[in-house]
C-alpha cells in the first residue's frame, strides 16, 4: 500500500496495537482520529462525556473535517449511540449541529421539553432546514400538480375565453398557411371553466416517532400544495389522537412545532376522522402516510379503508416519505392492502410530486412504482 492507502486505513481502525498499520497521526488527521474515537470507540457515552461544551467542540470539529453528508451521518449516529437527543435543548448545542431532516424530527421528538431559552434557537433551526426545502421542493410539486389538474381538465371544444392559445398553436402547427402567414386551429384546447378547486386532498400522517422525517416532508409538501388554488389541502396528523394542522399549513415552521412526535398509533380513528370531512369523494386523493403498526382495531380499520375507496376516494398509502432505505412496516396489514387493489410503498421526497400528478389524474400507480423501480408492499 502507498502511503496514502496505509493512512486511511489507520483512521478507520483507530487506534491501538491491533490497527498493524504503524502509521503516526499528526496535525488535523489527528482532530480527525478524536473526532472518530469519541463517537465510535469504547462503551457508549464514554467518548464525548456529558459536558455540553465537550459535545459543541465535538461537533465544530467534524463540520471543520468532514463534507455535509458525512456530518450529517455522524450526528444521527451521536445522537443514537451517545445519547445526545436531549442535549439539543441547550441553545449551544443548536448552534453547533448542522441543520438537517433528521435534526428537525428530533427538535419535534423534543418540542414539548424544550426550555425557554432555547426555543428561539429551535426555530432558527427548523426554518433553516424549512427555507432549504421549500426552496428545492416547491417548483417540481407546483409544476406536478397543476400540470395534471390542467391535463384533466382539458377540452377539444372550448369557448373563446376558455381556449389554451400556446396548446392550441402547438397543436396546429401543421396546418400553416404560408400564403396568408397565419394557422388554421383545426383543433382547438381549453382548460374548461375551473372551479376553485379542481381537487381536494387529505394528507392524513402517522407521528408516531418512527415516522419523523416523513412528517417533517409531509408538512413542507402539505404547505406547497396548500399554496395552490386548484387544489383544497388539509393535513390531520395522529397518534392514538387526531390533530387537524390545517390552518398551520401557512406556516411550516408553526406546523412542525405543532406536531407531538411519539406515542402509540390508530389509524382507523385518524381514516374516520378524514372520511368525515370528505364532500366529493370522486375529486378527493387521500395519502395515508403511516408503517401500518395498528395499536387500535385493525378489523375496524380495514372497514374504514375498503368504506373509503368503494365511495370513490383516491387512496395512497406510504410506508415512509424520505431519503432513507427500506422501511418497517406491518406485512399482514400491507397484503390487506395490496390483496384489495390499494398501492402501499415508501416514497422518496424528489419521487412524491410525480407520485401526485399520477394519483390526482387516477393513474395506474402500480404501474407508476413499476416505471420507477418502487417496490409495493405486499406483492
């Protein structure tokens, strides 16, 4: 090995005889080898030490060493491993950690703990992360979802004022009258006359504390498509309770804080809490976003869903909405699922706004997780 390959490997074996390296460390590769040790060598919690500003040091050393992702692996793994969670309600600790989902879903785990003196702190951090993913996610989910909502509505015989004139050029592009330098709109496209809202839809969430950052992007989605006129947004999220955050959709940051991370899950008592706000069940797509861990009937809950789409309802269930891999979920209850025709899988966020255009124009979603290599639960 050259001198290069030798150092590295003595940085993932750490220190001590048996690293059989007999490579020196120095300067920053030193930082580097504490930094590693802390979190990963030894009894857990021995390495950084209850002091808040031992952990701030920590973590303003591997933000100097280490690329955004790595740190972002790092922290979760300190916060597993060391037991860290609680030290995010000192205000030093929130200055020091680098903003991220998983961080947003531990402040929520934490929101009703959290101390005064932190709480402003808290909030600089979440809208951090909020702005980031409003910033990255909104044009794609606009685009996805008015775009589907125009296609729908779409007509071959519009009236003057209805008429969609750059479609319609495109269209008839072909029957150019060079001689008169004009088109002759054979076939004409419109939008019809649009409602208010074109659709309704019920993001209905599991805030259990495994589903974390899948709350965390069902509020940042939930909010971009509140902004939309074409479409009526509510989002009810629930526990062994049910809170409906619909008025909050304004805000993301007030509708995260609003969220109770933890505690047990019904979701039949969350489906006919959303039924009964369902007014036009063929126009309403309701996205179930739970891992199907029914702590209260599951017989009533399979009533309540097989009840929601023979009235008409569009519904999606998703095992988890994030970057992250294979999710845990209830296999019995997902055969259920699949066995009555209803798509279950895990979604990623770059993934969900073509997830919606599909479901709001009553695709085949089978087919869609197919074309996207997404793996149905229970098939």
């Amino acid at each position: 090995m050259n001198s290069e390959q030798l150092r590295r490997w003595r940085l993932i074996l750490g220190e001590g005889e048996a690293d059989g390296t007999g490579v020196s460390l120095s300067g920053s590769d030193q930082i580097i080898d504490q930094s590693l040790t802390a979190l990963y060598d030894g009894e857990r919690g021995s390495g950084l030490g209850p002091s808040s500003p031992n952990v701030a040091r920590w973590l303003g050393d591997i933000r100097t060493y280490f690329p955004s992702s790595v740190v972002q692996v790092m922290q979760q793994d300190a916060f597993k491993r060391l037991n860290l969670t609680s030290m995010l309600t000192e205000p030093e600790m929130l200055q020091a950690v680098e903003p991220d989902v998983q961080l947003v879903a531990n402040l929520m785990t934490l929101s009703r703990v959290i101390p005064d003196k932190t709480k402003d702190t808290a909030r600089e951090v979440v809208q951090k992360v909020v702005d980031a993913l409003m910033k990255k996610l909104t044009q794609p989910m606009q685009q996805a979802v008015t775009g589907s909502l125009n296609r729908s509505v779409r007509n071959k015989r519009p009236r003057h004022n209805e008429i969609n004139w750059h479609a319609t050029i495109l269209r008839n592009l072909k029957h150019y009258q060079a001689e008169y330098k004009t088109i002759i709109p054979e076939t004409r496209i419109g939008y019809g006359r649009k409602r208010s809202a074109l659709k309704d839809i019920i993001l209905c969430v599991d805030q259990s504390g495994s589903m974390g950052t899948s709350v965390v992007y069902s509020g940042i989605f939930g909010a971009v498509m509140a902004s939309i006129p074409a479409v009526n947004t509510r989002m009810v999220v629930f526990d062994t309770s049910v809170a409906d955050l619909t008025e909050d959709l304004q805000d993301p940051v007030d509708l995260l804080f609003g969220v109770q991370l933890g505690g047990g899950t019904d979701i039949e008592r969350a489906l006919r809490y959303c039924q009964q706000s369902v007014t036009r069940p063929n126009d309403t797509v309701l996205v179930l976003i739970t891992d199907l861990c029914e702590g209260g009937n599951v017989a009533e809950m399979k009533k309540r869903i097989l009840s929601l789409v023979g009235s008409g309802v569009q519904l999606v269930v998703l095992l988890a909405l994030n970057d992250e891999g294979k999710p845990y979920f209830d296999h019995g209850n997902a055969a259920f699922l699949a066995a009555n025709n209803i798509p279950a899988f895990a979604c990623t966020p770059d993934l969900f706004p073509d997830l919606m255009a599909n479901a709001l124009q009553k695709q085949n979603l089978f087919q869609w997780a197919a074309t996207h290599d997404v793996v149905v639960a229970g098939k």
